[in-house]
C-alpha cells in the first residue's frame, strides 16, 4: 500500500466538456485532503467548437501554472448515443490532457462509475448525490457549494484519485507516454 503521509500532492481534477468544464483542485497529505479551489469554465457563449478548444488549453495552462499541481486528473468519455456529442467531449478532453501534458503532469483517467463508486458506494449515483457526499468530507459551506454541479464533479475525480493513493492496487508510477515508459525501463524492452 502506498504511504499517502509520505508525499504532497496538489491534485488538478477536470471534468472535460465544450459548453461547460469543471475543474477542480485539491491538497493532499497523508489522509487529510483539502479544497483549494474548484469552479466552472464557461463556454457555452462560444459559437466556435475550434476556439473552444483553444480556450480550455490556455485556461488550463494558466490554472496550472498558478496552483502548480503534481497530477492531473480527468474522467474518461462516457458512451453517448449522439455520436457528434462524443467527437466533442472527446475533443475536449484531449485538448484538456494535452494541456497537462505540456505542463509535464502525470495523467490519470477515472471512469465516471469509478469516480461515482468512490465517492458514495453507489456507480449509479446521480450528480446531486456526489456533491452532498463530497460537501460532507470536505465540509464545505452550502454558501460556497457551486451552481453549477460540473465543479463538484471535476472535485469528486480529484477526490477519486486522492483516495487512489492509497490503494494497493493503484501503483505510485505514472508515465507521461511511451517515451517515458521506456526510459524508466530499459530492462523491460528486449532487444
């Protein structure tokens, strides 16, 4: 099991979208966790999907470099019937993923099950439900409890991989890529 005590982690958690991306961090240190902040980006008012793209890359890039986190958390795509809604979330991830990338943050991708597992017991829970849990463990004021529930989902993935640390089966290696992979283990490559 991993010693969450040993390190500081200052978790950057996103749920990914084109109208609305919640974003989200969190400090960690051993089994205290505490909110710094959490919000929405708004880009709804945006016609154009390209420019939206482009202002989710520099708005994380900023956050990034303002609050400096040591991961960098994201929920993966869930499955949509509308298949143009998927290419835009998908879209939207990758160019949040990208933004971490360029800032040399590990990635993490959480399932929105998981992440709804982790946080209630139930991967069926609805949004409502998440946010009263995390307000709960975070004991966050109902005055500072956002509008927009986008928020407190990018805090519940931070959430989820804060307790992630802790886990024997998640491992305390992240690569940024196969380059990196390869790297850190020259002896796993035959030559």
């Amino acid at each position: 099991m991993i010693d969450r005590s040993s390190r500081h982690h200052t978790i950057l958690g996103i749920d990914p979208g084109t109208n609305f991306m919640g974003y989200a961090l969190l400090s960690a240190e051993g089994s205290h966790a505490e909110l710094i902040d959490m919000g929405v980006l708004d880009l709804h008012k945006n016609d154009n999907h390209y420019s939206r793209l482009q202002e989710i890359f520099f708005f994380l890039q900023k956050l990034i470099d303002k609050f400096e986190p040591t991961t960098f958390a994201i929920e993966t795509q869930f499955v949509d019937k509308n298949v143009q809604t998927m290419l835009k979330l998908a879209h939207g991830q990758g160019v949040a993923i990208a933004a971490a990338l360029s800032k040399d943050l590990p990635i993490n991708e959480y399932s929105p099950m998981k992440v709804k597992m982790a946080i209630t017991g139930n991967g069926h829970a609805g949004k409502e439900q998440v946010a009263a849990m995390l307000q709960r463990f975070m004991h966050i004021p109902q005055e500072q409890m956002p509008k927009k529930l986008d928020a407190t989902d990018a805090l519940a993935i931070a959430y989820c991989h804060y307790l992630q640390l802790g886990s024997p089966l998640s491992s305390d290696i992240h690569y940024k890529g196969w380059a990196d992979f390869v790297k850190r283990n020259p002896q796993k490559i035959s030559k």
